[in-house]
C-alpha cells in the first residue's frame, strides 16, 4: 500500500507531536493524585478521535476512571470493528533509573521514550492515525468504534458493568486490540492466547510492636522469617505450585499443539542477553515459551516488613507484607484460584502468628482462534507490510478485559500488538521503536480492507 506510506512520510511529526501530547499526561491509574490527569487525558482522546473523522466521541463516567467512546459508522449493512486501548499507565517509579523523564517524551536512537510509548498510549495511537487516514481518504471499508479506558492496569474493575450498561453501543462483530508484543522486528507474530491473573496482598503479623531483636530474638515467632518460609514452601524444587487442587483445572497441551508452538521462533540467548541472566529458571518439563505461554506461574511483586531505611536497627518486626500475583492459563479460574490460595496461605502458617490474604484484582486469560475471519485478516496485513506470513503465539501477559468482552459481549478479540519485548513496559525507560509504531499504522488499515472482505 504506497499511499499510506506517503501519508505516514508527510504527517509523521505530527503524529509524534500529538502522541508526545498524550504522554506528557501522567494517567497513572493507581494514584488517587492523579485523578485529574485521568480526565485531561481522556479529553485529550476525544479530540483526536474526533479530529481524525470520528462521530459522537465522548467520555463517560465509571465508578473508577472515565472510558472514551467513539464511532464512525459508514453503513449499518457492513461489519463493525471495535478498537480497544487503554490510556492509563503504570507508576513510573523508580523515577532515578530513567534516562530522561517519564513524562517529557523524547527520541533518542530511533525510538520513543515515555512512560505508556508502548503500553498502550503508543499503540493505541497507531490506531487513531491509521483511522485518520482512511477517513481522510474516504476509503473506511468497514464500521469502527473505539473504547479507550483509563483502568486496565488496575485489573479494569469497572470495565465490565460498563459493558453490560452499555451492551448495545458496544455492539460490534469483532474487537481489535494492540496492547500485545510481538516476537521480533523480523518475525511478525500474532497474540493468540493470555494469561489469567490472581493478585493477592498477604499480611503475617507476629508480637503487637517491634521487638528488641536482643532481647526478643529466638524467642519469639519474626514474621519476616516466616512469610520468607511460607513463601519458599508455595513452589518446590521442580518449580511447581504446592497449593493443593492448583493445577486441577489446567488443560495439558497436547504434543502435537506442543509441537506446533515450538515452531515459534524464538531466540533464547537474545532472551537472556536482554535481561542480563545466565540461566533462565522454571517449572522442569517445558520450555521457556511453554512457561509463559501455556504455564502457571507464582511470582512475589514485593515484600516489605521490618527496618528498610539507612543503616541497622536492631528490631524483630511486628509484621511483614507480601503481594503475590499468580498467571493462570485458560480454563483456570481466577476466583477458584483466590480461594485455594487464601485457605492453603492460612492452613500453613505456623503458631504464634496471625495470617491474613486478601485479593487485590485478577481475571481470566483468553485464547483466539486461528480460524476466524479477524486472524484471517490480521494474517493477510501483516503479509502484506511485513513481507512474511505472523506466527501465532500465547504471551504470557494478561488483558483480563478480553475474556469478559467474550463473556458480557459475546465477542472475540484479535490481538495485533506491535510492540517488542525489549520495550521495557512497566520498567523504568520504556520506549516504543519508531518503526514499529509506523509499521502499524501502516498494518491497521489493511486489516480493515481485509476483514471486510471476509466479511461479505
Ligand atoms: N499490555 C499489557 C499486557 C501485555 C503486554 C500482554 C505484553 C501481552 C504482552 C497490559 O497493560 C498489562 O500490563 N496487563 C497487566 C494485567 C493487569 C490486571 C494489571 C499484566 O499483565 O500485568
Ligand atoms: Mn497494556
Ligand atoms: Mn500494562
């Protein structure tokens, strides 16, 4: 497609300009301070959505954060793509690690750095643009909405009543997201599964205050000691999670799936490189695109209790803290899953403490189906701009959001993420290639052209 090339060759600094714009909003989802930016954000989608051709954009209140809708409908008679994005961030915290400051995006060595230049401010601005352009060319070939929300990186807790409040404003053949990675620059991919999630905050409280270590130590039950100990017990020496009934519901690939997967090309000493291991570690039997891709995984974000600041101070603490999150694969469910965690932590913790686990969110993983016209279509755009045909494989990442669209809106999702694993999403520096946000504003609209032919 030349033309797109064009556009994209004469209108690239603005894009960048608009999208550095949204960045320099600091939406962080899970600060209350940041309330404010949430709404001067989503005001500030509206408007591209609008600028770009787009009817009735407007923002609508949740309980939580607001969530942008937009829509251009061209002929009821044709099919409807919904696009889904989110606009909130992560914290961008530790604030000393980044090269230059999270909010005042910049380029450097080809690439755009700012907290959300991938995820997903970056990537949801590819599809502004590409809808920019067909609209700008009059050559929409299918109906598009939008719905922008403000709380997927605080597990959407308000998403889901939206879409039950708002089912038929919603309604839509097919749900296009970009909020995924692909395998490489080189090796255009497909997300084809995700990972559920079960995020819990465990408290182990021991004495009613800090105790003198002195006077107190070894005889009295440190309940840092123990939450290192009921932590190391939740895996053992195979890597395998010890709660009882855990596993009851994952489905075993089969060997010939396993085999397919394993097609996947996939570079492990680059894997290891990037993130500067020797030796990359797991549950034994599966590779490392098996762990991440069809596996659970029980991971400690961070435990806290006791002294942490300059120096020594000579205490048993009252109390120690961990939060625990928990990827599930298809067919596991993430409230079962809470429950056997919550009975097993409590049944193992020793006498002379009190243990307390509470869920903080989680949701269900997905898998697409390779045979929908959506994949099709997906498929046959990436050929086209990538010159090679995407491989098909599961991430390991969670968008609990898409299950629920299958459950509440009875709609499949396709996911075309253009971002790269070394993106650094979440982490201090993340950054979005340059290319790759032009390579999908120039995949996006052949999706479109492709998806409506399926449909017809
Ligand atoms: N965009 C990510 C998910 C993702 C990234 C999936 C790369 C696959 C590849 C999303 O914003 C995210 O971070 N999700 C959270 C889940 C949420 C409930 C906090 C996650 O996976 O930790
Ligand atoms: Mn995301
Ligand atoms: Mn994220």
């Amino acid at each position: 497609m030349e033309e797109i090339n064009s556009y994209i060759e004469e209108n690239k600094e603005r894009f960048l300009e608009e999208l550095f714009g949204l960045i320099r909003i600091p939406s962080v989802s899970s600060k209350s301070e940041h309330k404010p930016d949430m709404r001067k954000a989503t005001e500030y989608i509206k408007k591209s959505l609008t600028d770009a051709g787009a009817d009735k954009a407007g923002v609508f209140p949740t309980d939580g954060h607001p969530v942008v809708f937009a829509e251009k409908i061209i002929d009821p008679a044709l099919p409807v793509v919904m696009v889904y994005g989110h606009y909130d961030v992560q914290p961008a915290e530790p604030l000393d690690l980044w090269k230059s400051p999270p909010f005042e995006p910049e380029i450097r060595d080809g690439k755009i750095w700012g907290r959300g230049a991938d995820d997903d401010k970056g990537q949801l601005f590819m599809h502004v643009k590409a809808f920019e352009y067909l609209m700008s060319k009059g050559t929409l070939p299918c109906n598009v909405k939008f719905m922008i929300e403000g709380e997927e990186e605080i597990g959407s807790p308000n998403l889901g009543r939206f879409c039950e409040a708002n089912a038929e404003m919603l309604k839509c053949d097919v749900i296009l997201v970009s909020d995924t990675s692909m395998i490489g620059r080189d090796t255009p991919s497909i997300t084809t599964g995700l990972r559920g999630l079960s995020y819990m905050e465990v408290e182990v409280t021991g004495p009613n205050r800090d105790l003198h270590s002195g006077l107190y130590g070894g005889a009295v039950a440190n309940p840092v000691n123990i939450l290192a100990r009921m932590i190391a017990s939740l895996t053992d020496e195979k890597n395998r999670i010890t709660i009882p009934g855990f596993y009851d519901d994952v489905i075993e690939v089969s060997p010939q799936e396993r085999e397919e997967m394993a097609k996947a090309p996939f570079d492990i000493e680059k894997y290891k490189k990037e993130i500067d291991v020797d030796e990359l570690d797991g549950e034994s039997g599966y590779s490392t695109m098996e762990r991440t891709g069809i596996r659970p995984s029980l991971d400690v974000n961070g435990i806290w209790g006791g002294y942490t600041g300059e120096g020594a101070k000579t205490i048993l603490p009252s109390k120690a803290f961990a939060k625990i999150s928990m990827r599930l694969v298809p067919n596991q469910y993430s409230k079962k899953i809470d429950e056997l965690f919550i009975k097993h932590f409590e049944s193992i913790a020793p006498a002379g403490v009190k243990v307390s686990a509470r869920v903080l969110h989680g949701g269900e993983g997905y898998v697409s189906p390779v045979d929908h016209p959506a994949y099709r279509a997906a498929s046959k755009a990436y050929e086209d701009t990538f010159g090679k045909k995407p491989v098909p494989f599961r991430s390991g990442g969670s968008i609990p959001i898409i299950s629920l669209f299958e459950n509440v809106l009875g709609v499949k999702s396709i996911l075309m993420g253009f971002g790269l694993e070394s993106d650094a999403i979440h982490s201090p520096n993340e950054n979005f290639p340059l290319w790759n946000f032009y390579k999908g504003i120039e995949t996006i609209p052949l999706f479109y052209k492709y998806y409506a032919q399926e449909m017809m």
